[in-house]
C-alpha cells in the first residue's frame, strides 16, 4: 500500500534530479536511503576518536602483562 508525502515542487525536482531514465521516486528514495545508511555505517566503522595505534596497545599490553 503506498502513501502520499507533501512535499515542495523544488524537493521534488531534487529527487527528480538523483533518478535515472524509468525509476520511480520510491526506487530513488530507496536508493538514495540505503547510500545515506552505508556512509553512516563507513564513518561510524572508520571514526578514530578514542582510538589509539596498535604500537600503543601493544606497550600498553606488555607493561600491563609484563607483571
């Protein structure tokens, strides 16, 4: 079962713009979803904040250990 969004004639021609030649706006919405989802999922993979090198954990594992 479908369902109407309103939308602005400026979003929809946007939308309009992503598409290619006989793709409907849920195929480019679906698309364009599942593109948003897989760089969320990257930056969220590839995020280095409170990270540290593989040197670090290892000197850290060794004087930890090391007793």
């Amino acid at each position: 079962m479908n369902t109407t969004i309103a939308i602005s004639p400026e979003i929809r021609d946007q939308i309009k713009d992503f598409g290619n030649k006989g793709e409907t706006y849920d195929d480019i919405l679906a698309r364009l979803l599942n593109s948003a989802k897989e760089r969320q999922l990257q930056e969220l993979l590839m995020d280095d904040k409170d990270c540290i090198t593989i040197e670090e954990a290892l000197a850290k594992a060794k004087k930890q250990w090391s007793k």
